[in-house]
C-alpha cells in the first residue's frame, strides 16, 4: 500500500491500486545490472511503450499526491532521488516535512512516476542537461490546477519538485503599495522603464509580479508579452491583449523572447527572470528603446540587486551597464516572506524608487550610499527592508524574533526596533 488504510483525505484506493500494479509491472523488468543513465534511459524507453491507460494510472497517482496539497495547504511537493528516502515531502506554511499517511516509495518507483509526466523530447532533455523545467496541468471542468515542475537527477535518481500555482491571481490593492510605487507599475502612469521584484526563491515574487501584471490587464489598453520559464499564472485578456511565451516550448530562451517581443507591438514586456549576462543586457536594451519591463532577480535587498545586475556581465561592460541600469530602472522591490503569529506567511519588502540622488549614486559607484537614501525618502514611498519588518512587529503579525532573522541588517534592525 501507498498509504495507510486509516490515513484522513487518503488517496482514492483504487487509484493506488493501479498505480502500485504498473509500477511493480515495470520495476520487475529493470534489469539490476543497469545503473546511472543507462537505468534512466531504460526506464523512460519501457514508460514510453506502455499502453496509454496504464501511463494515465501513473498520472492519476501523481495528480492525486497533486490535488492533495490544496487540502493540506501545501505550496510545494517533492519526492525521489536519494534524498527523498522514499517519502512525499510537502511544504506546508514554509516547513517542508514527509507526510506521515504516506509509506514508502522506492527509488525506482519514483523515477517510473516522474518519467511518466514527461514527454520523449523532454526525457532527452533530461538526460542530456540533468535538469528539466517544465509546466502541468491538470484541468477538471471549470477549474485548471497548474504546477511549475523541476526534475533533476540526485545520485543517479530522478527527483521531482512541483510548486502549485495559484488558480487566481491576488489582487494588486491587496499589497498595500505606496500611491507613487502604484504609478511606476502602471502603464497608464510611466510609459517605459524597468522594475524588478526580487527575493529568493519562495519569497513571493511571482504572486506580486502577477498582480501588477493584472493591475495593467484590467486598467489598460495594450499589449502584454510574457516570457517565463515556465509560465505559471495563465492571465486572461481583458483590456490588454496577454501573450504567454514559454522557454523551452514556445521560445528557445529569455533573450530571444524579449527580442522577438520587439516585433510584436508590446508594451509591457515581462522577463520571468534576469538569470544571466545576454539576458540582463537584452533586458537593458529593449527597456532603453522605450518600453516598460518587468524582470525577477534572485537577491534579497535593492543594494544586493544592483550590484549583481552589474557584476553579472563582463569587466569591460560594467560601467556602460552602469550608467544604462540607472537611466532605465525605475524601482527595485525585494520581497521576503515572514512566518506570520497566526501559523501563515506575510510579506515583508524593501523598496527602492529611482530618483536624482540613487540614480547618481549608482552611476557614481557609490551603491552604499543608497540605503540610507531608501530610509529617508518614506514620503515617497520607499522603504527599507527593517522599516517594514519593524512595522510588521508593531502590528503585531510578526515575532521579535522573526523580524531580526530575516533582517538583512541586523544591527540596523536592532537599532531602530528600539526607537
């Protein structure tokens, strides 16, 4: 059994039952003498020839362990690969733990379940790079589950991780942005620029990027190019015609998708994320031709983003990306989420809005300047990262604790929790 008999919100028996004989159908055929890629190649070679209802018992297996994380609040799964010692692992509010109702896996029965998402020119992939981004969806009526997938290779074993991608998309009101951070979103405000939502991975930005990407949809008339890999939240067209562009899949990268976006007549182009030294020039260059683009960067406060935009590209380049960064980049929001006094998550940000004074401190080299400009302009709507954690604590929705451990200045948080 896959889970135990008296387990709550258990998986359907008759779904583990098909599932547990198709995997016990293929397991029993892997040769023993087969090990590392040949194993994997083995197993996705015999996954590919089954009959398509027993590849649609495996699936519903998956969907099951899927569809389980809305009841159990869950925002990611894992399993597979060594790691996972054979357990399903949710992250729930945050901690990341096994589920107790479900017994164990096997690695090869782990590898045989993620084979089964995926497709042949995916497995290729897979194989060849060790690492695999790809979108799921499972739809059922009205409603449309979609997940955001990574499957990677861990001591010779597939592992799988799926985040939930939420079915609406959250209001931008609900953010409670200063008036001035709500104008350089808008279309209808600032015609051109860049900003970038950023934080580490699981702080939130691709909620806030959605709802401002919404905001625009429902308030204005225009062009909106999405390229992400993948795509999560499916906007629909409203006052805006919206353009879903896929890496991988619809586009071959970051950069030929924003440059193709060029040709179709956007006015918002969003970058799902500035991974790279092509990408972030790309991103510099079609926001200097006139055009508003929203990007994600992987750090933790507005000073930190700055300086890896910068020394992400070449030595020789730096100064020009510099000088192009401050004249383009209209806000830089660093996003983290904070475990919440009622068992959840709240959002903390830092913002910063690029006036005369950080536009000169960049391009003067002077990035540590800044801070304390982001701490003395609130009137116009910036912030730093321990005002906000401050009026979190003051509000009583975070802990003392919490508010100095995510604090990414420490002594400045102790300093003015105090005042």
């Amino acid at each position: 059994m896959l889970v135990t008999p008296t387990a709550s919100l258990v998986i359907p028996s008759e779904i583990i039952s098909s599932a547990r004989t198709i995997l016990n159908q293929v397991t029993a055929q892997i040769p023993q003498s087969t090990q590392g890629l040949e194993r994997q190649i083995f197993i996705g070679d015999f996954v590919e020839k089954l009959p398509i209802e027993n590849k649609q018992m495996l699936k519903n297996f998956v969907e099951s362990l899927l569809l389980r994380m809305s009841l159990i609040n869950a925002s990611d799964i894992d399993f597979g690969g060594y790691g996972g010692h054979g357990k399903v692992w949710y992250r729930i509010f945050g901690a990341k733990k096994p589920d107790p109702t479900l017994e164990m896996l096997s690695v090869d029965d782990t590898n045989i379940l993620v084979q089964s998402l995926i497709s042949a020119r995916q497995r290729q992939f897979l194989y060849e790079v060790k690492n695999l981004d790809f979108s799921y969806m499972i739809a059922g009526g009205d409603k449309m589950n979609r997940y955001r997938a990574d499957a990677y290779m861990d001591l010779d074993q597939l592992a799988l991780n799926m985040r939930a991608i939420n079915a609406t998309v959250r209001p931008y009101k609900s953010l409670e942005l200063h008036p001035n951070v709500t104008k350089i979103v808008s279309l209808a405000h600032t015609k051109e620029g860049m900003i970038l939502i950023t934080g580490i991975t699981g702080s939130g930005k691709s909620t806030t990027l959605d709802a401002m990407i919404d905001l625009n949809n429902h308030t204005v008339d225009g062009h909106i190019c999405i390229v992400a890999s993948p795509i999560e939240y499916v906007h629909k067209s409203d006052r805006c015609i919206v353009r879903h562009r896929e890496v991988g899949r619809d586009v071959l990268s970051f950069k030929d998708g924003a440059i193709q976006a060029l040709r179709q007549d956007p006015d918002i182009i969003m970058i799902g994320e500035m991974r790279d030294p092509e990408t972030i020039m790309t991103g510099l260059e079609i926001t200097d031709s006139g055009h508003k683009v929203f990007s994600t960067l992987h750090t933790a406060s507005a000073v930190e983003s700055i300086d890896r935009i910068i020394g992400e590209v070449p030595h020789v380049e730096q100064d020009r990306v510099r000088m192009r960064f401050a004249d383009v980049c209209k806000m830089v929001l660093s996003q983290k989420l904070i475990p919440s006094l009622d068992g959840k998550r709240v959002a903390a940000r830092e913002i910063m809005i690029m006036n005369p004074s950080v536009r000169a401190a960049i391009k003067n080299g002077n990035t540590g300047e800044i801070y304390q400009m982001i701490q003395e302009s609130g009137e116009i709507g910036m912030q730093t990262m321990e005002q906000d954690l401050k009026k979190l604590y003051q509000q009583k929705k975070i802990s003392m604790e919490n508010a100095m451990n995510y604090a990414n200045n420490k002594k400045r948080m102790q300093q003015i929790i105090n005042t």
